[in-house]
C-alpha cells in the first residue's frame, strides 16, 4: 500500500508517469471494493438476473426453459384482480406506518429521551419484539388472537365484551389486525432510531429556545423535529421499502387470507408463483414489485434524500 | 454515548409519562409474557382455558427443550453460522465503505447505488438459482453456504449505515496519519476503524439478529436435522407436535433467550451508532 | 403417523383383481460388488412413520449390504413445495422420493425427472392391486403407492345421539337434516380448517365426485374441460351447505391440524360434530386431546350421496402416498427398495402401527382401528375412487381450485366463478 494522501505527494506526483498513477489508484479502489463486489454479485445480482430471465417464461422450475411468452407474464399479473387488491393492501400499509408509527414511535423516544428512572429497561422492553424472529412473533400472536384467546378474555374481563371479534377471520378486519401485530413487531426499530437521533441534537438548542420562552410544544415543533429530519427520513424510506415488502409475517399467520383479504404482493407471488409450481410467474411478481421499489427508491432519493448525502468531507483524493 | 441531561424537564411532569410508559410496555410485553408462562402450564391447561396461570405449574415442557441435543445443536449451528456470516460481512462492507466514503472517484455514487440495490429485492425471489448455484459450488449442508448468502444480503444496509460515520470522521486526523507516516490502509485499520465502533457495533448487532432470525436461507441450504438452525427447529418443531402447543410455547420462549441476551450486552451501544448513521 | 396436509393422490381401485399376492419378499440380490448409497426423502418426520421408515432402511442394508439407504425426513409443506421441486431441477436429486401422484407426477414425467419403474416391477407390482394406477402416466409406472385412504366424515357419536341423530346420513338431503338437528341442539354441526383452503376444498371435490359421471371426472382431470353443468351443480350445493351455517365461528381463520382450536382439536375435544377429513385424522386427534387419546365417541361415515348424481353410488374421494426413483437412481437397487416397501412385512407394519392403510393385498388385516377398518371397507367397497382434485390437476390448477372454492367458503365467489377461474387457470398451462 504506497499510498499517501494526495496533499503529500502532489509535488511528487508529476515526476511519476500519470497513467501509473490512475491505475494504481484504481487499483487500490478496486482491493477494498473487490470482496464486497464479488460476494454481492455472486449471490445477489446473478441469481437475480437469472430470476429476471424467468419471467419472460412459462415455466414451471421443471424441465428446459422452453416456452418463451414474452411480457404474457406481466400483463397476466396486472390483468388479475387478485394481485391489484395485494397491490392495494401495500398502499394501505405504506400510509398506516406513515401516518400511526411515525407519531406513535416519535412520541415513545420523546418520552424515552427524558430523565426517566428505568429507562434503559424501558428502552429494552420497546425493542424487544424487534429481535424475535417473525416466525415466533407469529406464534405468540396465533395464540393470542384466538376466539376465546388472550386479547377476547381481556376485552371480556375490562367489560368491552361487545368489542370481541373474530380478528383473524373477519375479512374486513384482518388486515387491520396484521397491523397492530406489524406496528408491534417493528416499532422498536423506529424508536430507537429516532432516540439516536435525539441524542444528536446539542441540548444547547433546547436551552436556548427556553431562555427566549419557546414553549415545549414550539420546541418540539420548531427546533426537534426539524432537526430529526434526515433521521425520520431515513426511517420513511426503510419503512416504505419494508412495507412493499412485507411477507414472513403475514405468510405464517393467515397466508394472506381469508379469500385475499390480507394479501400483499409477497404473499400473492408465494401463493399464485412459488407454490403454483409457476416458478417464470412467481419471478415475473417479484420483477415488478423490484420495479415499484426501485421506482419509488429513486424519487425518493432524488426529492427526499438527496439534501442529506450531500456536503461530505472527503479527504482522501487517492 | 450518554444522553445529554435535561434538567430543564419538571419533575412533576414525569407522573403520566410514566403510566403512559408503563401502559405502553405492558401492551409490549406482555404477549411475550404469555408465552412464556404458558410454557408452564399443560395442554390441557390451555386447551381448557386459554387465558388462565399455570396451575399447578409445570416445569417439564421446558426440561424437555433443554434437555434435547436438537435444541442445543441447533443453537450452535445458529451461533456459528451467526458468527461467520457477521465476520464476513461486516470485514467486506467495513472495507468497502472506506472509499465509497473517503475517497474521490468516477463512478463512486453510481457503485454505492449498485450496493443498495440489495434492499430493494425480495430473496424469495432468487431463492431457486440462488440454491442451484449453492450446489454447483457444493456448498449445500455446510455452515459457509449458510453464512456467504447471509452475508451478501447484509453487504446493503451495513455499507448504508458505515458510509456516513466514516465520512464524518474529520479530513484532519487523516492528514495527521499521513503526516505520521500512514498508508491509506494504514489509516483504515489504525484510526478509522476504531472510530467508527459505535457504527461497527450496530452492523454487527443487526447482522447477528438478522442471520439469527434467518429462515429461507437456512431452509433451501441445510437440510440434515443436525444442521439446522434455531429457526428452522422451531418451525419444525411446531408441526411435528403441532399438537403440543405448551411444548411449542416453551420451545419459542427458550429460542428467545439468546437473541435477547445478546441484545442486553450490545444494547447500550446501537444507540450511538445508529446516530452517526442517521445524521448523513 | 404422518400428517398429510395436502394429500395425494390416488386413483382407481380396481375392483377386484384376484391374482394372488406374488413373493412379497424381496428378489435376492444380485451379484453385484458395486456399492451404492440411496438418498430417501420421506414425509414421515415424526412417530410412528419415522421409526418405522429409519428400520426399513437398515433391514435393506442388510439384505442387500451394498446399498446403503440414507433416509431424509421433511415436514410435509417443505418436502412438497420447495425441496422436491428444486431438487428436480438440481443435478444432484434425491434417489427415492416422496410421490403423491397425479398433475404433478405428469409434470414430473414429461420433464424426464422420474424414472420409468415398469420393467423393474413387472414380476410383483399386481401384488399391490388396483391402487397402483394412480401412479402410472400412459401406462407407465413411475411410482409406487404405500397407503392409499378415503375422505369421510369423522363424527362425534355422543353429540348425535344428543341431537337425536340416529342414524349416519346416507344422502344428502338426510345430511342436511342432520346438520338442522344439530344446529336445534345448540351443537356446532361441522369443524372445517378454513385457513388452509384444501378442507374447503374436499366439500366441491366431493360434490363433484357424486354429480358427475366417472367418464366426466376422469376426462376432465386431462382436458381440463369443465362445460359439464354437474361442475356447477357441485358449486351449488356448496352454496346450499354454507347457507345452513354449519361450520364453527371464525371457520375461515381456522387451521386444520395445529392446536386444540384446529378444526381437528374442536371434533377431538367435543365442541363440534363432524370434520370431513383423511384417513389420518384420529393421528392428528389424539395428541389434541387433553389425556392424549383417541376419543371414544369417535365414528367414521362416508360422504353421502346425492340423488339425482351421475356418479355410481359410493365414489369415494382419496389419496395416498408412493415413491418414485428419480433419473439419477442407480437401478435396481432403487427399484429394489421400493419392492421391500411393497412386501407383506413392511405393508403389515404401516396398517399395525396406523401409520397408513396399507395397499398390498393381504396386508389389510393388519389395521386393527375399528374406525380405520371402517375406511378401508368403503375403500375396498367402492366402484370409483377420485383422487383429491387438487392433486389430480396440475399443480396451478389444483391450487387455483383451492384458492377459489375458499373464496366460495369467503362469500367472495359464486359457484359459476369458481368453475370459469378453474378453467381460466387451465388455460393459462
């Protein structure tokens, strides 16, 4: 590694040959890139250019690709009923996380972030769900959420007995239901998330604001959250992703049934894809909910993003 | 990272902060709670009625786990597999970060671009070649096979969450390196990379729980029962006594047990490294 | 016992072939030093499957000390849906696998990824009867069946007599009276595990089996031509049953076999009549009883028969489960195995031990189980046995019928919709 920051060598530098230079220079980008390169092609980008391949097939996983039909894969998937409601069910989840985890997560690291007694064990409790597997986090739920199970009794002994309801079976609450287990499960995330952001914004600020009489609501108004802005949208874009995403959970619990009615696009590409034996439709599934990710990853970094990457530091020219 | 103090708060206004935490932390809890105690009843405890305490309480439904080799072989092949995949991907990310972070080169974005790719794609979907090429490269039924795709998953979000810390690591410590005779690897493995703990610590805290909690990986790869992970245990485990649901409940809890103690040693640092991710 | 969730296949049970059982024991082996190992993937991953399956492979070892058999257990779903289908298309197969007949085995055979066992079993394969033609594809063998059973009603004796039910309903029109005294007694009539879709499922198969001819059935399972009006009829009737409201509260949420609020745990534990299930049932009842015992208001009856169908009295619905060798089997040896599997010995010891209902012939005596003695006479009764139609189609055909007539179950579809996206599914293969 003969290398020294540029600020160093520039006299030096004109009396070697510059092309010995530039390749050596790419060279040396090249050894720190290279092994993270080779396994992230190997065994994301291949597999999933082979998968891409698939979906112009009728293809069953068995036997030669043989019967090529073009886009007949795509205008199936946008043409079934079916995989327009999966799609829809991701919209509704994209704007719930929105529109209840962010104020809910925000509030629980506000109230975290105070000189609370036991609040590391708080902090604990609230992450929690976050490390169990979706498996187990499915089985606890099963059991909970069962006519007569935990949550019924619940509701029974605090006398809401008329708020009792088949969660899981009723088509026009199941999904609702997922939900709360979906908010359960991942809000540990946000709020410590957003407690790490807190922690970087300088008390100074806070002090300040309060000298001049900015009440807690103005403060939080005008000096927290604008200051948690790249933390929140850092949070937004995780979440939007993993909501298009959503599979494991919804999978084992009600495999986004009954008749549908808690499907997402995952589960669709499982149930009318993987487990059809229709293995170039399932690929064709997951290349279009690719797309929408991609699609929405780009504008957001284009509009959303982009004003917190920019203004690094970098040094090093090699 | 300590939290600033906030002596401005009024004491007095802790009263309901406190019982909206402690409301809050309930509705958290006390699912896993359940579960867990429901490991202590029978099944005809729970068949009866669901809701109820153990009574009288029963001990053996976890004897039972932590007496099969099953569970214990499945916990080292977790911890192992865990251990490997970490290992991988946080040497690679951590090395790949440091000129997609520090350095100035054509292309640099478009590269990072291409790493966070990896977010964007479902692995159910590349599970068939991805197993077809596991065998091809016989790595089927052995520990890497498990580990080297887990690690290729991770390589987005840890290069995501390193890219940021390391670039706000000041230019100034770099000349200073320099200036003491440092190469650029130098400057890596010297000073970069213990100042980026906090960020190093995260990666390796998500990493571990998410190769922990790793299902579809471990399922198309291994399929010996004296290879398989925790997860993959307990899914079989609840349909093989499907019936047994105390069984299965103390089963669940026990597999909770080392994520959650990992989680407590580690817990004090995410925090602080997630924040460095965060402020870009 | 294993648990099939989705089952198999199964086919025509021949009426009476009387060829004497042949030699079930196994052909000597031949003088042959090359040793070789046989991978065995199996559904048996618990119980009384697993041990006995772990002996068959060390009795063959030892009658044929150059083959080693390496027995692999799966939980069933997994097998099914992802190790088989992707192991097929690996160059690295298993040598014995798991098969359960029908569109996938036709599938599997036009991909050229079983092997064509025909020349091999030749000398033994009447020994196992009628059975065995769910796993032919043109007239070839390309597996062998272990257990074949029916679809009935298992039913709770107690809980009749209490709704003065007297008798086991032999038509429809009597079923469904049965279904409004029950309702009268305050009992839930029917458990049906609505979540996993197939038990929906097995009400339209069943239907259909009894409305339509066996020409209609059989043709159908390979042209995939449903203009027939008995498949809407089938549809309707379904629609008749939801109308009385017979199942348990919540039915579309409940899972078939896991837990004592499974559909199968409410019939074990008395809190509803009948379930329309497998032959496997009191297997997946026993261990969700509260003393882990097969309950003794137990009874089993065949579905009823609908006047006015076309199908000969009696058609029964089932299944069962075979091995086949894939194309990288070392042969004999494979096909070897499967023989023993077929012998008396083995075939005595999956009915002893109410792992399966055996098929070959003279083993039949080994099921002791009264209610399994009670399957296995309507099995050997029966003119016509359909093999469950989500296993008889092709794979996305059988799921897309699940799908929809769950949809029917939902209130999402009407009978007319289920028969055209069937046939819609058809197509599209």
């Amino acid at each position: 590694m003969a290398s020294s920051p540029e600020a160093l060598t520039a006299g030096r530098a004109i009396e070697r040959p510059a092309v010995g230079r530039v390749v050596r220079k790419w060279l040396r980008i090249a050894g720190y890139i290279a092994p993270a390169a080779t396994l992230y092609v190997v065994f994301i980008i291949v597999p999933v250019v082979q998968a891409v391949h698939y979906s112009f097939y009728n293809w069953s996983g068995l036997g030669p690709l043989s019967e090529y039909i073009g886009l007949g894969n795509y205008r199936e998937a946008f043409g079934d009923p079916a995989f327009r409601q999966a799609m829809e069910h991701n919209g509704i989840l994209v704007a719930l996380s929105l529109g209840l985890q962010l104020p809910l997560s925000l509030g629980v690291a506000l109230m975290l972030n105070r000189p609370l007694k036991g609040r590391s064990v708080l902090r604990l409790i609230f992450f929690t769900p976050y490390i169990l597997s979706e498996a187990i986090t499915a089985i606890v739920f099963l059991q909970i959420l069962q006519p007569g199970g935990l949550l019924d009794a619940f509701l029974k002994a605090i006398g809401l007995g008329s708020l009792v309801h088949l969660w899981l079976a009723d088509l026009s609450l199941v999904f609702y239901t997922l939900f709360v287990v979906i908010t359960w499960k991942y809000i540990g995330f946000a709020i410590i998330l957003f407690l790490a952001g807190l922690q970087g914004i300088p008390p100074e600020l806070h002090e300040a604001a309060a000298i001049d009489g900015a009440t807690s609501w103005k403060q939080l108004r005008y000096i927290t959250i604008p200051m948690l802005g790249p933390t929140i949208r850092i949070w937004a874009f995780l979440s939007i992703i993993g909501s298009i995403q959503l599979f494991d959970l919804v999978w084992i619990m009600t495999l986004g049934g009954p008749a549908g009615s808690s499907s997402t696009m995952a589960t669709y590409m499982v149930d009318q894809g993987i487990n059809s034996l229709r293995v170039g439709y399932a690929t064709t599934v997951a290349v279009i909910l690719f797309g929408i990710c991609f699609v929405f990853s780009t504008l957001y970094q284009i509009f959303v993003l982009r004003r917190d990457v920019s203004g690094s530091s970098s040094r090093m020219a090699g | 990272m300590a939290a600033p103090r906030r002596s401005r708060v009024a004491p007095f206004s802790n009263a309901p902060v406190y019982a909206i935490a402690i409301a809050l932390s309930a509705v958290v809890i006390v699912p896993i709670v359940y579960v867990a105690l429901g490991g202590f009843r029978t099944n005809g405890q729970l068949a009866n009625d669901p809701v109820g305490l153990p009574h009288p309480w029963i001990g053996h439904n976890y004897v039972n786990v932590l007496t099969s080799s099953g569970f214990w072989r499945q916990v080292g092949n977790s911890v192992i597999i865990a251990a490997i995949a970490t290992l991988l991907v946080v040497t690679v990310s951590s090395l790949a970060a440091y000129p997609l972070s520090r350095f100035q080169f054509r292309g640099r974005e478009a590269m990072y671009t291409f790493f966070t790719f990896g977010l964007l794609f479902p692995i159910a979907v590349a599970a068939l070649p991805l197993y077809l090429l596991l065998r091809q490269l016989h790595l089927d039924e052995s520990w890497l096979g498990v580990a080297l795709p887990e690690a290729a998953f991770g390589i987005p979000i840890t290069i995501i969450i390193l890219r940021p810390f390391m670039r706000n690591v000041p230019g100034d410590l770099e000349d200073a390196a320099a200036i003491d005779g440092c190469t650029s690897f130098g400057f890596f493995w010297r000073v970069l990379l213990p100042l980026s703990r906090p960020a190093l610590t995260t990666v390796i805290i998500l990493s571990v729980i998410t190769s922990w909690n790793n299902f579809i990986v471990p399922l198309l790869v291994l399929t010996e029962p004296n290879h398989w992970t925790l997860p993959l245990g307990a899914a079989n485990y609840s349909t093989e006594h499907s019936a047994d649901t105390a069984g299965v409940l103390a089963f669940t809890t026990l597999s909770i047990i080392p994520a959650l103690v990992f989680f407590l040693f580690a817990e004090r640092r995410i925090v602080g490294g997630l924040s460095g991710a965060v402020k870009g | 016992m294993r648990f099939r969730k989705l089952l198999v296949l199964v086919a025509v049970l021949a009426a009476a072939t009387t060829v004497l059982a042949t030699a079930a024991g196994v052909a000597a082996p031949k003088q042959k030093t090359k040793s070789v190992t046989l991978v065995w993937w199996h559904n048996a991953n618990q119980g009384a499957g697993l041990a006995l399956w772990n002996a068959v492979a060390k009795e063959f070892h030892a009658k044929h000390p150059n083959v080693t058999v390496k027995p692999v257990a799966f939980q069933n779903e997994v097998l099914q849906n992802t190790r088989i289908p992707i192991a097929l298309q690996s160059n690295n197969p298993p040598d014995v696998f798991q098969n359960w007949g029908g569109g996938s085995l036709v599938d599997q055979v036009k991909a050229g990824k079983v092997e064509d066992l025909t020349p091999y079993v030749k000398s033994w394969i009447k020994s196992l009867g009628g059975s065995v033609a769910g796993w032919q594809v043109n007239g070839k063998q390309y597996a062998i069946p272990y257990s074949v059973g029916v679809v009935g009603f298992w039913y709770n004796k107690d809980l009749f007599k209490q709704a003065g039910v007297t008798s086991t309903p032999k038509t429809w029109p009597q079923f469904m009276a049965a279904i409004a005294k029950l309702k009268q007694a305050g009992i839930t009539p029917i458990a049906v595990g609505g979540r996993d879709r197939w038990p929906d499922a097995f009400y339209w198969d069943y239907l259909a089996t009894k409305v339509c001819s066996k020409a209609t059935m059989q043709q159908s399972a390979v042209s995939y031509n449903f203009s027939d009006p008995c498949w809407l009829k089938a549809g309707q009737l379904v629609d008749q049953l939801l109308k009385a409201q017979p199942f348990q509260a919540g039915f579309l949420a409940t899972p078939a076999q896991q837990g004592a609020t499974s559909s199968a745990g409410l019939l074990a534990n008395g809190k509803a009549a009948m379930e329309l299930q497998g032959h496997w049932n009191p297997g997946v009842m026993q261990p969700l009883t509260a003393d882990n015992t097969i309950p003794s208001f137990l009874g089993w009856f065949p579905f009823p028969n609908v006047p006015g169908g076309k199908a000969a009295p009696n058609s029964l619905l089932g299944g069962g489960d075979g091995f086949s060798c894939s194309w990288k089997a070392p042969e004999p040896e494979c096909a070897q195995f499967l023989q023993y599997i077929s012998s008396l010995s083995v075939q005595r010891r999956i009915g002893s031990t109410n792992f399966g209902l055996p098929v070959a012939k003279g083993s039949e005596s080994s099921v002791k189980d009264p209610n399994l003695k009670s399957v296995l006479a309507a099995r050997s009764s029966s003119p016509f046995i359909q093999l469950y139609l989500d296993i008889a189609f092709s794979r996305a055909i059988g799921q897309e019928l699940d799908n929809a007539t769950a949809d029917q179950f939902a209130g999402k579809a009407t009978p007319a919709q289920v028969v055209s996206r069937i046939a819609a599914a058809a197509k599209k293969k």
